[in-house]
C-alpha cells in the first residue's frame, strides 16, 4: 500500500483522495464508496465479517 500511495502522491493532481483496505463487508464505506464499488466488495467478500 505504501507503493502505491507514493505513486499517487507523485502525480501532478491525483485523481484519488487515499487508498483503504477492505478485508471484510464492515470496512465498506457507503458514504465514501460509489455503488459499484460497494457491489464488488459485497460479492467478493461475502463469506467474510
């Protein structure tokens, strides 16, 4: 994650605000998170938290 936050901070205007991990359906952030998003997370960590 380091390596590629010292990418986006490098970029002239960085199109993203930061990375998050997510490893479990509570780390989705419905308010931060566009739909799909949200959508990709929920099917792929569906057996998880």
């Amino acid at each position: 994650m380091a390596r590629m936050e010292r990418h986006r901070l490098a970029e002239a205007e960085p199109e993203l605000d930061g990375f998050l991990v997510a490893r479990t359906r509570s780390d989705i952030d419905a308010e931060r998170m566009p739909g799909f998003v949200q959508d990709y997370l929920g099917a792929i960590l569906k057996d998880q938290g």
